[in-house]
C-alpha cells in the first residue's frame, strides 16, 4: 500500500459476500485471490476492482486464513506491477460480519510489511436504506427509520450484537479494547458545512488503528469527505469498513439508470428462469409470499430439516430433478429453502454456522446439478448468492452491470463459466419492499421472446 510516484491508488475491495455491488456499475468481480488472479485485476482499468471473498459464510478461522492470504497476494502482486493500491472491507449494513477479526487480520498482514495502519474508517450507510445521524445506525423499516439494535440482524445467531450507536458497537465487538470514548467522528454538520480544514483536522488526529465513525444520510453527506480524506490518504494510511454507497462515492462513479429488464434476460433462451432464494431473513420470507401470490412460478421447496434425519443429500437431489425438468419445460423456478429455520437450542455461534453451512452445501448443490441453462437467473441472500456463482455456476470473473432496482445489482458471468455470459440479478436478502422481487420476476418473464 506505499503510493508509487505518479500511480494512482487502485481500489481494491474486499466483498464479504456478493451483494457490494449494489450500488455500483461497470467493474469487474473477481472470485479467486491467487497471486495471478492478483496480479491481472491491478491491471484493470477501471479505477476499482472487487474479490468476492465471501468470508461473511465462514467460520472466523477460515475467514482470518482466507483474508491473510488475499493480503499478500495483493502485496506480492502490487510490487510485481507497481500498481498500489486500497483497500476497503465491503460488508453489511445491517453490522452483521466478522468484525473486527477481518479488519484486525489485515492491519497484521500489513503490519508485518512495514505499513502502519493510523485508522479504521467505519461508514454502513447506504442510499435510501440505511443511515447514521448522531452515531446511532439506523435501517429503514416500512415508513420509519428503526435503530439497528433493535432489529432482527441485531439478533443473528452467528453476528449479533445490541449496539446501535457505532461507538458501542466498537467497544462491545472489540470487547473494550477499543472503548466507545477513543473512537473519533465527523458529524452531518461538519460533513454539511463543508469544512474541509476541520474534517482534515479529525482525520489526521488518528493514531494506533483508531476508529473514526462517518455519519451520512446522503450521498452528498459522503461526497464531501472526499476531498480532505484523499489529501490525508497521501499522508496516513486507514482500512475502511463500510457499505456498498461508499465504495461508489469512493471511486466517484456517475450514476447510472436502473437497467432495462430486457439486458437481463437471454432472451433466446427458450428455458424458465430461476429464482434461488435461501435468505431467511423475514423481509425474503414476505416477499416470496407476494411473489406467489402474483405469479403462475413453480415453486419447489428444500426441505434443510432433513438434515435431521440424515437425508438431506436426497432432498438435495430429488429437487436438483425437479428443476431440472420445469426448466427444460420452459417454466420458471422458485427454488426456496423451507421457510422454517434449522436453529440449535444449545451449542455456540460457530456451531450455529457449522450447521448453515453443511445446510447451505447441499442447497448449493441443486444449482451445481443443473443441465439446463435459465433464461434469466435471481439469487436471494449474500452467502446463496456468492456460492451460486463460485461453486454453481463456476464463475471466476463477473462483470457488474448495473442494478435493475436500488440496491439490486446485475452482473454478467464470464465466458467460462458453465453457463456462459448469463445475466444474474444479485437480490440481498434485507433490501427491497415486499413487492420488489415480484415485480423484477414480473418484468424479465415479460421480456421473453423478444429476441437478444
């Protein structure tokens, strides 16, 4: 992360799962972290590049392994190319995540480079989803502005936390090291006031991986940190924990409009779509309610329960069949998980998440069986969505198209994959109204046989 003279920083983000690319346009997604794979997204030209590293559905061992890893390949490959580069830390705006272990890993990877790390910026907003005013994150619950710890992500078995001020929640996931009254932050009136001599001033006071909250509501609230933030960077360095807005306002992307169905469909293709759906969350629950109540969709559900009877690899393949069969019929799936969780009564968040997991292979393993390539394709949830591409469909690079909603992003798998250039719509499982994912399933099905 030294700043070669004359070479602009590459930003380079690390996607806790695959829904960061919502809010952005026209980049590519990697899916490996090879020194190679390294080395070749440097050389992109666009100004920011992704890795899907996917650590959110890992257990924090594997996630601390996995992010060691990914940081010294892009060392190793920055010094190959002389390219430099930053770093920003996608994950959820809702907190849920392995916080801080993956920003702590890579301090150490850096660290152990000569690179001090001065702060860690910490922004989850996100356009019209989710804010912070006064500290306190909040999300947006129907008509009004919910504080995060009173949520239901707040309660997650795995990531849950009781903070909604960002202070507090950094002193109860860093369990005191890093106490509330330490961490800095640039308030809606500073950011407002465009004083950028004093935004300057907060930035440059951070010492020793000290946290600094941002408070946005807007994108304009994050347009003008910017500038004395960039100056500083020339200065310090910092790691960024944060939503999807900032890393577009990061690389100062122009807004682009919401995607016409039609070039999200293949529209040639005379098979059904699919809809894979595994998110859990109640807003999914509901709105696979209203998807069925306003479509003629064939739904088949995988029942995870069974895998108390020890018979999940069959329900694994009796629905990969079924699939299978409605596609070639031309009529569109929803392939669903059973809309009851599979919760341990007793027994740790890494047990908790040793379960998801051993559920969520075998659900995966319907998309890996399929024959038949859909028409279109949606994935519902951040840890469905990411192994729908890397294991499913085997993608290594994904190009980001745009979002067909706020928030929903679009990207085209590459021509290796085992279903060449497809369109998939990447639905995170918190985003949305309830009626959202029945009106994009509505408007692609009415794009058939138009004609690519």
């Amino acid at each position: 992360m030294s700043f070669s003279a004359g070479r602009e920083p590459k930003i380079v983000v690390l996607d806790d799962d695959p829904t960061g690319i919502q809010m952005v346009h026209d980049v590519a997604v990697y899916t490996s972290w090879e020194e190679s794979a390294c080395v070749n997204l440097l050389r992109e030209e666009e100004t920011m590049v992704f890795i899907l590293t996917n650590t959110r559905a890992l257990k924090p061992e594997a996630a601390r392994r996995l992010l060691r890893e990914c940081t010294q390949n892009l060392m190793a490959a920055s010094k190959q190319t002389g390219v430099p580069f930053w770093l920003v830390l996608r994950s959820d705006s809702t907190l849920r995540g392995h916080y801080p272990l993956e920003s702590e890993t890579v301090r150490e990877v850096l660290q152990e480079q000569g690179i001090e790390v001065a702060g860690e910026i910490l922004c989850p907003y996100l356009q019209g989803m989710r804010i912070t005013r006064d500290d306190l994150h909040y999300l947006k619950q129907e008509d009004r502005w919910l504080p995060v710890g009173e949520s239901e992500f707040a309660w997650d078995k795995t990531f849950g936390f009781h903070a909604s001020d960002l202070k507090a929640y950094v002193e109860e996931k860093t369990q005191g090291r890093y106490p509330a009254a330490s961490c800095l932050s640039i308030s809606l009136e500073i950011l407002r006031s465009q004083d950028e001599a004093a935004i300057t001033r907060i930035l440059r006071q951070a010492h020793d991986f000290q946290k600094i909250i941002i408070n946005a509501e807007t994108d304009d609230d994050l347009r003008a940190l910017m500038p004395p933030l960039k100056t500083v960077l020339k200065e310090k360095t910092f790691l960024f924990r944060t939503a999807a807005s900032f890393c577009k306002i990061y690389a100062d992307q122009s807004e682009k409009p919401l995607m016409d169905p039609q070039a999200c469909v293949q529209r040639k293709n005379q098979n059904g779509g699919l809809i894979v759906a595994g998110s859990h969350v109640q807003k999914t629950t509901r709105q696979l309610e209203v998807l069925r109540q306003n479509s003629c969709l064939e739904t088949i559900i995988f029942d995870q329960h069974q895998i108390l009877q020890g018979t999940l690899a069959e329900e694994s393949e009796r629905c990969a069949r079924l699939v299978n069969q409605k596609l070639a019929a031309g009529i569109t799936v929803v392939l669903q998980t059973r809309r009851e969780r599979v919760d341990l009564a007793q027994g740790s968040a890494e047990d908790q998440l040793r379960l998801t997991q051993a559920i969520n292979d075998q659900f995966i393993r319907i998309v890996e069986q399929l024959t038949i390539s859909p028409r279109f394709m949606i994935t519902k949830g951040g840890i469905t969505s990411s192994d729908c591409l890397t294991r499913g469909l085997r993608v290594r690079r994904e190009w980001v198209l745009g979002q067909i909603e706020l928030g929903i992003g679009v990207v085209r798998c590459d021509s290796a994959s085992r279903f060449p250039d497809l369109p998939v719509v990447l639905f995170p499982g918190n985003v949305g109204d309830e009626d959202t994912l029945a009106k994009i399933v509505s408007e692609l099905e009415g794009c058939h046989g138009k004609g690519l």
